[in-house]
C-alpha cells in the first residue's frame, strides 16, 4: 500500500511539549505545498471514505487519538491499514492518491492537521466519496 509515515520526535520541558510535523526536507515530503487545514472531530465521528485521483494527503492528529484507516482496492481484491496515531503514536501519514481513507475520533475530541500538496479548488474536485462501511466495519478493528 503506498503510505509513508514518519515519527514525530516530541520535544518537552516543564512548560509543554512541541512537535515537527512537516518538514520541507523531509525524505517524505517533494517540497510541494498546497493548503493547510485543521479539523476537530468529536468522539465517534467518522470522516470519510474518500480517495483522490492528484491530491497527496499528510494528516498528524495533534490533541487526542483517531482511527486512520486505508484501502486499496486491486484485482485481487481489497487491501486495509488501520493506524491509531495522536497523542498515544505521533505519526504523520501520507496518503498517495488512489487509496480510499478516512479517520475517525476516538475517546474524545481530537484535533487533526491536514496538509495537501495541491490547494483545493472547488470546480476541480479530485475527490471520490463512498459510505464509511462501504467496506464493511473496519472502524471497530483494530491496528494492523
């Protein structure tokens, strides 16, 4: 499946803690940027299914826990990642395009930054939506 992840070092002292998310150096990142957005889900909502045809997606959960899930469909059917990031695993996520993925809060409110290589432009939509449980229940497995 073609995702990339990176872990984020987390730097702390006693007046909090900082993290790098998204370097234009990283060996992750082609140095091509888009638009940022930051999202807040609450507990239990699900985000997604969606997949794009250009678009490179890098997500990092940056207060609480989501359920990160992808899938890749092919002639032999379907292939599934599920990936529990945040506050327990600090990870960035590339996400290529192709692959169907959506993410979903966990035990409360979370807080997630999207970064995205092309801007988005409302009379160019790369975007495909399907029903979260298109695929079955993936939501409720666990990280594989």
């Amino acid at each position: 499946m073609e995702i990339e992840i990176k872990n984020l070092k987390i730097f702390g002292d006693d007046k909090g803690y900082l993290f790098e998310g998204l370097r234009a150096d990283d060996k992750l990142f082609n140095g091509e940027f888009g638009q940022c957005l930051i999202s807040v889900l609450y507990p239990g909502v699900i985000k997604g299914l969606h997949k794009h045809s250009k678009q490179i997606d890098y997500t990092c959960c940056i207060k609480g826990n989501l359920k990160y899930v992808l899938v890749k469909e092919g002639e032999n059917g379907i292939e599934t990642k599920i990936i529990t990031l945040g506050e327990k695993n600090p990870i960035l996520i590339k996400t290529t395009p192709g692959l169907w993925h959506g993410y979903m809060a966990l035990d409360k409110e979370a807080i997630v930054l999207h970064v995205m290589n092309k801007p988005y432009k409302i009379n160019e939509d790369d975007t495909k939506r399907l029903d979260p449980y298109h695929f079955g229940d993936l939501w409720s497995k666990k990280d594989n």
